[in-house]
C-alpha cells in the first residue's frame, strides 16, 4: 500500500505549498519535489484569489512537474473547472459569462496568463487531465463532496473521470447529467433559502443558496449543517432537513476514509468525522496550507494532519 500526503486548497500561494513540501521532507530535484516513500495528492483549487502574490505561474510549475514526474496525484477543484469554462466558447459565447464578478474571481490566474496564450494553454490542458475523483487502495479523494449516486452517474458518460471539450459544454449545461454531477462533486451539497432569505458569502456577493455539511449523519436541521458554522439564516435555521428537496448524502463510517477540500475551515485541523477529513484551512484567507499524511489508516487521525 502507498503512503500519500494529501494536500488542501492552494489558490495560488507557491510558496505556502514549498514550505509545506520541505515540512514534508520533499526534496526539489531536477524532475521537480520528490520524497522516497510518500506520494502527494492534491485537492484541487490551485488558482484564483492571491492576487497580489503573482505565484500562479510558478504554482502550477511545480504541480504540472510533480504531476508529471509520477510524484504527486491531483483531481479537479472547482476553480479549474471554472477556468476551462471562463476561456471556452460555445456558440459564440463564453461557457463561463465574462462578468465582473467572474472576471474578479479569476484575475489572479489572468493577470499572469493573459498575455501568454501558449502557456495558457497548456496549463488549461492540464486542467483536462484532471480527474473528477480518485479511488484508490484505502481512500478517496473528491474536491467537495463524495456523493455516490453523482459519482456513478459520471462514470457512466466519461470511465475516465475526466472532462473533454464536448463533456465540458455539457457540464455546464443546466439540466444534464454531468451538470449535476459537477455542481455536487466539485462544489458541494447547496440548500436553496426560503424566498427573501439571504447572506453575503465571503467575497460579499449576496446568496440565496447555503452549503452543508453533508458529512454531519446526526443532524436534524438546517442550522446543524449549514456553512459557515457562524452564518445567521434566521428561521431557516429550524427547517427539518428531512423536508428539504435537495438530497443530502449518506456517507457510513464503514466506507474507507474520504479527504475533501473546498470549506474554508479555520482552527486547528482535526477529522470532520472517523472517515472524512477536510485540509482547506484558508491558506488564501490568512490561514494555513495544511497536509494529511496517510499511511493506511481507516480511522482517520487528528495528528496526522500538518503544517510549517
């Protein structure tokens, strides 16, 4: 069995993930970071917010080389998604809209990249080969949420797991199949709010809509589960969840351990449950980079998780 180091959300901070890699005990080489024994797995979410940090290019230099070298794995965040969408067109439109609020979402990954079609688009071909999933020997890996019923669905339209241009349209296509699919494993379980119900999310856009914890299997109303776990949805907090018409699901603690990014968690890092286990701790937030090193365990372990 293999030894992994899974590693959360980037979004553009290289030099978070160097020093998390020399915490690993990963040695740069000529073919990129590398470590004897143990295998990096990445959650996705390489791209966008640190702006100010013009690391993108660099990141994703060292991501591609370790991908590339066999040293590290990676699957799909839902900004890699989003980018493919925000530079292809599709009947003379973008599938992403070029809106302010898009275009602002993305600037970092567009104020280095702009100008370098060719670099541009090699990175969105790695992008590509991003699978959605990963399920290996003892774990998986999914950048927001393990949802069985979505997971199959997918496989049936792509074995691979992975996107190609056609599949893309379709995926961001409202009402098909991969749509959904890609709506929940990349970005969660959303609940819609009662009409008027609103909150401004961390970036100050208004919305409607809330994630929960879908990993949380004792819950029993809306306010046990919603993200983030100060947010006031006033009322709507005393909802049933058994009265929701979107479906939450069901992950027993007998299936094997889950790693998952994406929820831009604070503190100090611990198991969200014995078998699911979350490492995006803000690092684009003034928070942490944050690994789990894995070494086969099926009950997952609050010190196993690490940081500079």
């Amino acid at each position: 069995m293999k030894y992994y180091d899974l590693i959360g959300d980037i979004h553009g901070h290289a030099d978070e993930l160097i020093k998390l890699l020399l915490h690993l005990g990963y040695e740069e080489t000529a073919d990129g970071y590398r470590h004897e024994s143990h295998q990096v797995i990445f959650l996705g979410d390489f791209i966008d917010r640190g702006a100010h940090l013009a690391q993108h290019t660099k990141l994703l230099h060292i991501v591609m080389q370790m991908v590339d070298s066999g040293a590290a794995l990676a699957v799909m965040g839902n900004h890699e998604f989003n980018a493919l969408t925000y530079h292809t067109e599709h009947n003379g439109l973008f599938l992403r809209p070029h809106t302010k609020k898009n275009t602002d979402q993305h600037q970092a990954f567009l104020n280095e990249y702009e100008h370098d079609a060719s670099s541009k688009q090699r990175v969105l071909d790695f992008f590509y080969s991003l699978p959605v999933w990963l399920e290996l020997e003892g774990l998986r890996v999914v950048h927001a949420c393990w949802d069985a019923h979505h997971i199959d669905a997918f496989r049936q339209i792509s074995p691979s797991a992975k996107l190609d241009p056609a599949l893309l349209i379709e995926a961001a296509t409202k009402g098909t199949a991969a749509y959904d699919a890609i709506e929940r494993l990349l970005k969660g379980v959303e609940v819609e709010l009662p009409a008027g119900v609103t909150f401004a999310d961390k970036d100050k856009h208004p919305r409607s809509a809330v994630r929960v914890q879908w990993w949380k299997q004792d819950a029993i109303h809306l306010g046990d589960v919603a993200l983030p776990l100060d947010l006031n949805i006033g009322d709507a907090a005393d909802l049933p969840l058994a009265s929701l018409p979107e479906s939450i699901p069901f992950y027993s603690e007998d299936q094997r351990p889950c790693f998952i990014g994406h929820y831009w968690l604070d503190g100090t890092p611990a198991p969200l449950t014995s078998n699911v286990a979350c490492l995006d701790y803000s690092v684009a937030k003034e928070g942490k980079l944050v690994a789990y090193r894995w070494r086969g365990e099926q009950t997952l372990k609050k010190a196993n998780f690490t940081h500079p």
